[in-house]
C-alpha cells in the first residue's frame, strides 16, 4: 500500500508514470492500474485483493497437532531420530492428507522448526557415567 500511495503522490506532484514506474522500481503497468483503480474506488481500490490459490490441506489446529506430534516425538528417549518418512506416514493416518518428503520439510520450515538432526541416544546411555568420565583428570 505504501508503494502505491508514493506512486499516486509522484503523479501528483508532476511525474509522468513512466518516471514514477523507473523511481519506484515497478512496472509501468502496475503504476497505470494503480492510477485506474484508483480514479475510479479512491484509496478502497488500492487495497490488497484476495487471492485465488490452492486452500491449505490442514487446519490450523491440524497444523498444532501435527506441530505437537513433532515436539513430544523428535528426542526419542529410547534412541533413534524422527524421520520425515514417519512424519509422511502420521499426516496420512491422523488426517488423511498425503505430503511428499520435501513437502513436509517445507511444512516444519513453516512451523518454525529447522531440520537439524539431534545426536540419537542409545537406549543404555547413562547420564552418571557420563558426568563421571568428564570429570576424570587427564
């Protein structure tokens, strides 16, 4: 909105729209249906549109489930990693929706979460002995 109001302020103040479509670095058909829509709706036609498009394939609270699936499952206690195939495997049971690998990969980017891999823990790991052997002088 910000752009389109600077382009109808250039064209006021005595730029052709070809100036203002070069200042603003748009196109000058974009500055003519700036200058149309708003000639004939005032600053209503400069608002942003609905766009048409695919509908997302999850609810948001789909998403929060699937969201709280990965959280409670990613750090296994008895070892072992959360794979993206089981993440395909979990969409498809719980919600029926099929996802490709890199697909979900884009979903978790969505959610907030990065595809680090944490080191898996064996299941016989001790944390005593752990603690101990870092203190053990060299």
């Amino acid at each position: 909105m910000r752009i389109r109001l600077m382009a109808l302020s250039h064209i006021k103040n005595g730029a052709n729209r070809t100036q203002t479509a070069q200042y603003l670095h748009v196109s000058r058909r974009m500055v003519n249906e700036w200058v149309k829509r708003f000639n004939a709706h005032g600053l209503h036609g400069l608002k942003e549109k609905n766009r048409s498009g695919r509908p997302r394939a999850l609810s948001t609270e789909q998403l929060e489930q699937f969201k709280a699936y990965v959280l409670s499952h990613a750090i296994k206690p008895d070892g072992g990693r959360l794979k993206g195939t089981l993440m395909i495997t979990y969409v498809e049971r719980e919600f029926g929706v099929t996802y490709s690998l890199t697909n979900i990969y884009r979903l978790l980017h969505q959610l907030g979460f990065s595809w680090l891999t944490s080191r898996s823990k064996h299941p016989k790991q001790s944390e005593e002995a752990q603690e101990t052997f870092k203190k053990i002088q060299n």
